[in-house]
C-alpha cells in the first residue's frame, strides 16, 4: 500500500468535510454537491452574460468575488489534505510495524503447533506441569495472536476502502476543478472585456459630461448674476408675478444664487438686525476662528494702483450698502480684509479689482464704511495659525456650503455647511420665514427668461415633460447625449437636437415608455438640513435632485437655469 495515491489528492479542492469521515468517523455536508451548485450557478450566469448585450459591473464583480471565494477554498483545503495525508501515512506505518511483529507470532505458532508433544516434553527438559503450564500459555497467546490478526485485518481492509473512497473522490474532484477552471477562465476574459468595454464607455461619458458641464457653466455665466453685492444691483424678479400667457404652467425656484461659501451678505445684514455684533456674524458663517489685529500696515499690491497699507486699500472697498447696519458693516470689513492678505499672501502677489477678487475701487469711501473699517483695525480671521480666506456672496438661500461643495479642490477647515435660519426648518414654508437672507431679492427667484411669455421663466407642461423623457433616454443610451441639448439654439456638439416628438420616438424603440402630452404634476423633495433637493417627480417618475437639475439646464429653452443644490417647483 504506497502513498502515491494519498499524494495526488493535494491536487483535489474542498475535500475537508469528506476526509474528515476518514479520520474521526464524523459525517458531514458534502462539499463536492455544494462545488457543483456553485459550477452550475456560475455556468447560468455565463449564459445571461452571453444573451447580454452589455455586461454589467456590478455583476460582474459578484461573479470575480465567487470565484474568488472558490480559490480561497481551495487552497484551504490543499492545507488540510496534506496533513491528512500526513496521519494515512503514519497509519501505514503502524500497520506495518504491528503486521511485522504479527508475522514473527505467526511462524513460532505455527513451528509450535507443527511439533509432536512428546518431542516438546523432551527438549524442555521440564516437568508435565511445567509442560502444561507452557502450552496453556501458548494457547492464551495464540488466541491473542488470533485477535490482533482479526483486527489487523479489519483496520487493512477499511484502510483499503478509505483509499478507494478518496481514490474516486480525486476523480470527481479533478472533474470538477477542470471544470471550474474552464468556468474561470471565461469569465476572466467577460471580465477583461466588459471593464475594457465599460473603460470606454466611462471615458465617453466623462468627456460628454465634461463638455456638458462647460456648456452649463456657459449658460449659467449668460444670467449675469453678481457673486457679491460689490458686483452690482441684484435683479432677480418674482415669475409668481408675471403671466406667460399659456395654460398650466411650471417655474423651478433656486434659493439663493452662486456662490453660497463663507459669509451671507444678506445673512449678515439679517443677522445685524436681531443684534447679532460683527464677530458673532463671522463665527456663524466661518469654522474654529480667532481673531488678530494689528496687520494695518501689510503692504499689498493692488492691480494698476501700486502699493498701499492694507487698511488704506480697505476703504476702497466697494461690496456692501452703506446704508445698511454698522455690524454687517464692521463683520464685511473683517471679511475683505482677511481675504485680502490670504489671497496675495501676505501682500507678495497682487490683488484684482473686479468681483473675481472683491470689488475696489480708487475713491475712498469717507462714511459708514469708513467707521466699521476704523472699528475693525488691522483685525482678521485666522484658523489653525493660517489667515482665513474671508469668501462672502450675496445670497446663500438659507445655507452655506463647503469650499468643496462648490468648487472642487481641497476642503479649507474654515468653511461650512449650514442652515443659516433662525430656527428649525421643516418645509420650504420654515425655510421662507427663518432663514437670515430672506430679505434679498434673489433669495427665492426663477433664473432665466424668455423674450415670449411675458419674459419669464414659465414652462409648459409639454417642456417639462420632454425634460423628464431627456433623462430617461440618457438613462437608457448614454451614448445619445450629444442629441439632447436644447432645441432654440445650435447644437453646441455640431450634430443634430432631438426634439421632444424624437426624444419619445427613441425612448419607445428602446422598450421605455415615455412621458406623453403635458406634465400633470411635478413634486419635489428636499434635505432641509443640508440645503438640497433631493427628488423629483414628474407625473410619478423619479428623480434625484441633481441628475434633474443638469439635464434642465442643458435642454431648457433661452437662459432658463436652476441655479443652486436647493430648488422648489411653482405652478400656475
């Protein structure tokens, strides 16, 4: 009995279960049937895959991941079949010692048994009872022998059926990992060919979403819609007002206008008016403070004007009302100074005049803003021993956002997110009473608007729902974006603009039933902690707040732009 067959079940996979009843005479779950199920499993997933026409990631990666799995187990059970062969082959060897020492029992009981008596009596030179005693002895040592043998025997033979139960078991295993290696080694190459396959199709989509995102960036820069005060009279018009001039009608309603990061101008202006002093106004729209004083005389650069102390190039200034209360004053002179020192680090780079930096100007201001910037002297806010980039717009819409949020890049730890209300906040209804900036003209305003229907920024029903079947079509063949712009200008991709009736002539041909005829109702949903929509539903259809939200500004008509994360719906 050699070990060349022990040996070979090392190759063999999830054998722990069987071979265990060998050695212990416990029984188990076979894990050869579970190997098969799991074959058989992987084998209909193949088909699917085949009869699909494009591979999914999602499942491709579960098919990767059991696979996976398989192999793990199989080196698991490599592990624990060699040392079962390991305990086989000391069995043998114990057999084989006692079968050796049985063997000698064996010819001195036969060589006993074969001499005449007599002749025994006679050699031994002993007694009759001594005789009688020896032969007694022999008798109780052959029966012994003749046990031993027995179970010998017994313990060879069931060694002997072990063997040939592993012997088939290798067979059906080695079947097995034949099998599961043909299984891997096509679903390696599905794998290599849908990510190679989906590899292009992410690239196609990033660099249409990227042209996309140019276009609405484009679009968006048409409204004229100043960053700060600084940058001009906020006119933003109340479309509740004004009548298109056609029946049902919709007007998404943005709150607030870009760019929504550091102080709320008009959250200022509301905050001043409860009391709030020019430093509790900071420290609610600037994250883990303090403030230094004594930077006056830094000398900076400005942009065709030359060098002057910082505080000289403060009363030029031009971002907020005089009018209004000295602590927003006194809290937009920390701010634009603070800003000011971190932009030219320190007054080594030069300052523009223009909103892209802060609004400044040659004539000096002598009154209101004259005293918050002689109240404030020298002050800045610093955060982490770094100098504050004091960013403000002019209305955030009730919330503020991270650095981040809106422009990309690195997080500063100074900006935050934040309702920016009085109080809680439970529907737009809360938000349209509490929040800080509700005073602005553009604090609730539809963008955008066309030269006909009372130049507004009303839809019909029938655009709003040629917006939703937009989306489902670029949700059901991302591949026809470029056709999906709107339909009163060029086409920004030289290709040609489906039309609404196109746009549901597609989305049939491709088993999506559309939207026909006018949107019936439009409802929208909202994180009123955050500062977002979350949802929208078009006659029963849903979707997410930003996937809406970029697929109306690329096919709305004119200018017409959501222009923030948190919008509403109005209807007349």
């Amino acid at each position: 009995m050699g070990k060349s067959i022990v040996k070979t079940i090392v190759k063999t996979i999830a054998l722990v279960a069987v071979l265990a009843v060998v050695v212990v005479g416990v029984r188990a779950i076979d894990p050869i049937d579970d190997l098969q199920q799991q074959i058989n499993q992987l084998s209909r997933a193949r088909e699917q895959s085949i009869a699909a026409t494009k591979p999914l990631e999602g499942e491709l990666a579960r098919l990767t991941e059991q696979l996976n799995s398989i192999r793990a187990g199989i080196e698991q059970a490599k592990g624990q079949l060699r040392g079962l062969e390991a305990s086989i082959a000391a069995r043998e060897a114990d057999f084989a010692v006692q079968y050796a020492l049985l063997s000698e029992r064996v010819v001195s009981f036969y060589k006993a048994s074969r001499a005449p008596s007599g002749l025994v009596l006679l050699l031994t030179g002993g007694t009759s009872s001594n005789l009688i005693s020896d032969l007694f002895y022999r008798q109780t040592v052959t029966d012994q022998d003749k046990q031993i043998i027995a179970q010998i025997t017994a313990d060879l033979l069931q060694l002997e059926k072990d063997k040939q139960k592993v012997e088939a078991d290798r067979v059906r295993l080695a079947d097995l990992q034949a099998k599961l290696d043909k299984e891997a080694e096509f679903f390696e190459g599905e794998i290599a060919g849908a990510k190679s396959y989906q590899a292009k199709l992410s690239q196609q989509i990033a660099s249409l979403t990227a042209q996309q995102q140019q276009i609405i960036a484009a679009k968006l820069g048409s409204l004229n819609l100043p960053q700060s005060l600084g940058a001009g009279p906020l006119y933003c018009t109340d479309d509740r007002k004004l009548d298109p001039g056609f029946g049902s009608a919709f007007a998404f309603y943005t709150y607030g206008i870009p760019h929504r990061v550091g102080m709320n101008q008009y959250g200022a202006y509301g905050r001043s008016k409860v009391g709030q002093d020019y430093r509790a106004i900071l420290n609610a729209y600037f994250n883990s403070i303090s403030f230094e004083a004594g930077k006056e005389n830094i000398q900076i650069q400005v942009q065709g004007q030359g060098s002057m102390p910082l505080d000289e190039y403060l009363l030029g200034i031009y971002e907020m009302p005089e009018s209004w209360p000295l602590e927003a004053l006194k809290a937009q002179a920390v701010a634009a100074r603070s800003y000011a020192l971190a932009y030219t680090d320190n007054g080594a780079k030069e300052i523009c005049t223009t909103q892209a930096c802060q609004v400044w100007k040659p004539e000096k201001k002598t009154g209101a803003w004259k005293t918050a910037v002689e109240a404030t002297r020298g002050e800045i806010m610093v955060s982490g021993g770094q100098t504050v980039t004091g960013w403000y717009s002019s209305t955030d819409g009730g919330y503020t956002f991270y650095n981040s949020d809106v422009w990309g890049g690195s997080q500063r730890p100074w900006t935050k997110r934040m309702r920016d209300t009085s109080g809680d906040v439970g529907g737009f209804g809360d938000l349209n009473e509490r929040a800080y900036d509700k005073e602005s003209p553009c604090f609730y305003a539809a963008q955008g608007w066309r030269n006909e229907y009372g130049k507004s920024a009303w839809l019909k029903g029938e655009e709003v729902a040629d917006i939703a079947n937009v989306i489902l079509l670029a949700r059901a063949d991302s591949s026809v974006r470029a056709h999906l712009y709107q339909v009163d200008k060029p086409n920004p991709e030289g290709t040609d603009t489906w039309d609404a009736a196109r746009v549901r002539q597609e989305l049939s041909s491709r088993g999506v039933t559309p939207l026909s005829g006018g949107a019936g109702s439009v409802a929208i949903g909202a994180d009123f902690g955050e500062g977002r929509t979350t949802q929208v539903t078009v006659d029963g259809v849903a979707f997410t707040g930003s996937e809406f939200k970029d697929w109306f500004n690329l096919r709305a008509p004119a200018n017409i732009q959501i222009v923030g994360p948190l919008y509403n719906v109005e209807r007349r």
